[in-house]
C-alpha cells in the first residue's frame, strides 16, 4: 500500500517523481508577463552587475518584492545561463522541500499516513503547478513559512537548539521571499496553539532573543541594502513619490499598507474572492479541504475553548484560517496571495480524509460518486481544451494524457485500500490536466500570443536584420518586461513618437492604439516593414479567448516596424 510506512522507498518516491516530471515538462516555457517576466528580467540584470544588494530595474531603482528570488534566480543563470529552465529551477525543487516540511510538521502530531498523504495533496494540488509555471515570490514564502513552523514546533516538542535557529531562519527567508508576513503567519498559528493549551510561559522565552539576533542577520544583506538605496537618498522619486524610506516600505507599508490603507495599491476585490479562488486552485482536493475545514472548525468550537491536552493542536487551523481572514482584508488581492495556507490546509485535510473513511456507507457512497464525477469533468474539460480550445498537435503529450486518465480510471476501479481510492484517481487526474497545460497549452499560448517574448526571440534569431541599438519600445498596453530578459540587455522605452530619434532605419514595437492614432497619423514617419501579431495576456485567459470562434475579437494588435523618420 503507498501509504504504508513500510513501503519501499522508490514507491513512496514515485507520484513525486511524477509530479516533478509534470514540472519538467513546462520549465523551458517562456516566463509569463507580467510579474513573472519582471523578476526573471531583474534577475538577469542583477546577475549582469553582480549587485546583490541594491534592486534594480533598466538601471532604476526598484521598490517592491523582497530579493530572494532574485538572489536565487541570479545564481542560477550564473549555473546555468539564462534562460527559462535556470528561472524556474531552484524555485521548483523549493517547491518539494515545502512538501517535505509538511510531511514533518504533519509527523510531529499525527500519523505517518496523514503526514505522507498531507505531502502529496499539498504538492499535488492545482495551485503548486501554477506557481511553479508563472513563477513568482509565492513559491518561496510558502514553502518558508511551512518550514519555519515545522522548525519551531519541532523546537517546542524538544527544546533542541538547532530547531530554534532553524525556525528563525525559516522565517528570515520567507520574509525575504514576500514580507513580514513571513512573520505574521507563524506568530499567528503559535499564539493561537499556545492560548489554546494555556502555555503562557511560551510566550515569553529568553531563547526568542537568541533566535531574534538569527533572524536579523538573515535579513541584515536586504536592510543594509534598502538602507543604503533608499533611506540615505530622500531625494530620490520612487513609485511617484521622496522621501521614501525603502526600510518602512518592506517592514509595514508593502504589507501592513495593503490593509491600513497606506499603500495605494487597490483592486477592489470581492469580500469572497479568496474562497472561491481556494475552491478551485487547492483542486482534485478542495472538496474534502470544505468538509475538513468544516468539521475542524466544528470540534474547535464543540470544544467549548476548554484547555487543549497536550498532545493536540489548534496551530494548523489558526494558521489557515487567521491567515485568510487577514488577507481578505487587503484592499489589493491576488490569486497567489492564499497559496501559503496551503500546507495547513492540506494537513487538515489528509487527517480527516484518514478519518473519513470510517464514516457510514452513506457518506462513503457519496464521496465516491462525488470522485467520480471530479474526475470525468477534469477528462471532459481536458478534452475541451486539447481538441477545441487549442487542438493538440504533440503525440508525446497526447501519450502522457492518455496514460494519466488510464491510471485515474484504473485505481477508481481497482483500488482496494479507502483512502487510495479516494486520492490516486484524482491524483493521475491532476497529473493529466497539468501535463496538458504545461506540455501544450502553454506553450501554445506563449508561442502565439505573448508577443513581447515572441518580437525579441525573432529578433535573435535575425540579428542582422533588427539592430537593438536602433530598436525601441513603446509603451502603452504592452508590458515590456520579457524584451530585456531575452534580449539580454536594456532594451530602450519610449512613450511618445518625438522620443524616437530620427534616424536612417529605427526599429519600433507598439500597440494597436499608437499604431491607428499617432504613427499613421504622423507626416514625419514612413513605415517601411510591417509584422502584424495577435497579443492576449494569457494569465488571464477569459471564456471568450478560450472560445476559437470569438479569440481574434479579443485579441490585441501589435506590430514591429521599420521607419523612417524625418
């Protein structure tokens, strides 16, 4: 039986290696736009300057995202050179370290088969495939931040030193992959458990200052970076405003500013937008993740906040739930942003779905059919998208698909063992959906619709037909974050025609809106060369882009030109 902890190592190994494999197979697709693209496009300048410790963006001063992921993609294109497979590398093998640290947090309070399973829901779920393709700072702050509190609760079990510092570093590094909520979120989750238990003592520990001193020298490269780029130079105009102190910004108003209102960033989210973005980004799981989250919830209060023993714990749920409740208070919210409740939320959900399995014939026969239908909606929508939306053109793929839905239908019908069948035939299910996506609908995509990426890859293809000296961009709805990344360099930005030099043979990118209304406009200018292309921005992709009968209504126009102008 995979669950059992007498398994053989290379079993267990198995559906993570299939994972990882998932994973492979999208690592050399183009980085998305628009934050994705930004920081590949960072790092690559940072790795170009060998300046670690100030940000930096076409030469400007960049105040936003933390610099881990930077560092860390920086060391890899000095590894590996650059390119897509260097960007996502590291972060993706990060990726399966948070998997392990639930797997051990897991281990600390329950049993081997919830911890395994908590492992493989949490790297299994839709939301993991989606960091690791459009790569951003999430992957790292989840997978610190799981670690950090499976570092501490270790150090609370044993009083060994070496989970403390442990701990404090997990949490210097997630705060340095996003924010003080690297902090937050551990505070959270451990005052809560302590209240629960009446452990006052552990809120007042000497050995905290100990690991306060270790947190600070983690984060001590960023600070005396922001210090030195910012703080020192009031002078300077960052995001349209002086006097910034790059200090306060990453310590309260990057984060803290979202919800107090200090930081201007607002997109108006619906008060409900977290939940139903967990609903479908936490899939094949968020079915049982509703049941679990319910019925812990309802033990919680059934126990009336009586004393909790000992051997118990309330950490995961506050984790979870504390956690999303702060960040449905943002005035600015994302996606991404509820990926590192995650690993709680899988832990909650393997230690009922091991418990589930022992409720009456009823529940059991409607989890069953529950499954069942999961699993012919994911090969219905599957098929959607690989005969209609973006008819697949790769047999290799296809093969990979085939054989996925195989073993999902396979393990529906013969596996024995409950909880197998519970997981395994949505498990190969997910596989499928993500091999698909990763495999050709991405690249596909990419390939055919990011026209930033596109322009500068047929760029270097032909050096000698577009000279970048005398190559311009011009601002409007284009992005214009993955030119510097493929093009290796500072590729020159413009915003109105009169920035463009007059010169015997310029080069330009620009929108439909520049086109129509100012370049055919222009007396000045003669178009010698004209490539039309398709731009949608697919991390957003909509009903009426997906649909191929209504796509080129909803698409973009942009264009390369050669001019001339006088």
């Amino acid at each position: 039986m995979l669950l059992d902890s007498q398994q053989k190592n290379y079993i267990k190994f198995l559906p993570f290696a299939l994972i990882y494999g998932v994973h492979l197979v999208g690592a050399f697709n183009d980085v998305m736009e628009i934050d994705a693209a930004q920081y590949a496009a960072i790092s690559w300048e940072m790795s170009e300057t060998n300046n670690f410790l100030e940000t930096r963006q076409r030469g400007a001063d960049y105040l936003d995202k933390p610099p881990l992921l930077f560092w860390i993609s920086s060391i890899s294109f000095k590894l590996f050179g650059y390119n897509n497979f260097a960007y996502r590398f590291i972060p993706t093998l990060l990726s399966f370290l948070g998997a392990y640290a639930t797997f051990k947090l897991a281990r600390i309070y329950y049993s081997y088969q919830v911890a395994y399973l908590s492992a493989l829901l949490l790297a299994s779920c839709q939301a993991v495939f989606l960091m690791n393709q459009d790569l951003r700072t999430d992957n790292m702050l989840t997978t610190f931040v799981v670690f950090s509190i499976w570092q501490l609760a270790a150090y609370f079990q044993s009083k060994k030193w070496l989970y403390l510092i442990g701990g404090f570093v997990g949490v210097g590094l997630a705060m340095l992959s996003k924010g003080p909520i690297g902090l937050v979120i551990p505070i959270l989750a451990f005052a809560s458990d302590f209240a629960a238990k009446r452990q006052w003592a552990n809120f007042f520990k000497w050995q905290y200052l100990v690991g306060l001193v270790v947190l600070g020298l983690v984060l001590l490269p960023m600070s005396i970076g922001l210090y030195q780029q910012f703080d020192l130079h009031p002078e300077k105009t960052v995001n349209s405003l002086t006097n910034v102190s790059g200090l306060k910004f990453f310590y309260w108003t990057q984060s803290f500013g979202r919800i107090t209102g200090e930081n201007v960033w607002s997109n108006n989210p619906d008060p409900f937008f977290l939940v139903h973005t967990t609903l479908w980004s936490f899939l094949p799981w968020s079915f049982f993740l509703v049941i679990a989250f319910i019925c812990e919830t309802r033990d919680i209060f059934k126990n009336k906040f009586k004393k909790l023993e000992e051997n118990k714990e309330i950490l995961l749920w506050a984790g979870f739930t504390l956690t999303f409740i702060a960040l449905s208070r943002s005035k600015y919210q994302l996606n991404h942003y509820i990926y590192v409740v995650y690993p709680f939320g899988a832990i909650m959900t393997a230690k009922w779905i091991e418990k589930m399995v022992l409720w009456s014939k009823k529940w059991l026969n409607f989890f069953n059919i529950w499954l069942n239908f999961q699993i012919i909606l994911l090969i219905f929508l599957a098929g959607v998208l690989g005969f209609w939306c973006f008819p697949i053109e790769n047999w290799w793929v296809s093969a990979l698909i085939i054989t996925f839905f195989g073993f999902a239908l396979y393990t529906s019908v013969k596996s024995k063992n409950l909880i197998e069948k519970f997981v395994l035939p949505s498990f190969f299910a997910i596989l499928a959906v993500n091999t698909l996506m990763n495999g050709w609908v991405y690249p596909y995509l990419l390939d055919n619709f990011q026209t930033e990426s596109i322009v500068m890859k047929d760029i270097k293809k032909s050096p000698e037909l577009v000279n970048l000296d005398n190559f311009y961009i011009v601002s409007g709805d284009l992005m214009g974050n993955t030119p510097d990344f493929y093009a290796q360099r500072v590729v020159k930005h413009v915003g109105t025609l009169d920035e463009i030099p007059n010169k015997s043979k310029v080069w330009i990118f620009c929108d439909d809106n520049f086109y129509q209304n100012t370049l055919r406009k222009a007396t000045n200018v003669q178009v010698l060369e004209k490539e039309i292309y398709n731009d949608f921005h697919i991390s957003v992709l909509t009903p009426e882009f997906l649909n191929p009968n209504t796509r080129n209504q909803y698409t973009k126009k942009t264009y390369l030109l050669n001019i001339i102008k006088n």
